[in-house]
C-alpha cells in the first residue's frame, strides 16, 4: 500500500451517514488502494484508521473486495 507524503484522509460516521473526506494525495492514493485491491481474491481487505492510514479522530473503515 503506497501512500503519498501529503495524504489527508477522513472518514467518520453520524448516525446513518459515512463521510469519506480526503484530500489530492489522500484521493490518489485511495485510488491506488482501490485499484491493489481489485486485483486480490475475493475476501481480501483493508483496515483504515487513526493509526493506519486515516487522520486522526477518524472512525474505522474496512474496505474488502467481493
């Protein structure tokens, strides 16, 4: 998973409403997680959080391929 230097990524729930907030590199590089994934067997998954990728205070975010 390649990150760029300057990703700003956010996610965070409110009762039935999940914002995925981010900036550029925060963009290009979630297109890039995105992309690595869909290439993996179904199953296959990422864990983003305040100590993994997301800004803090950010929720948990699993993103798994189908």
């Amino acid at each position: 998973m390649h990150w760029e230097d300057d990703a700003q990524i956010r996610f965070r729930t409110d009762g039935h409403e999940a914002v995925l907030s981010a900036n550029p590199a925060g963009l290009r590089s979630l297109a890039g997680l995105l992309s690595a994934l869909a290439e993996e067997t179904p199953g296959s998954h990422y864990h983003l959080d305040a100590y993994n990728s997301l800004e803090e205070g950010s929720d948990e975010l699993i993103v798994e391929l189908v």
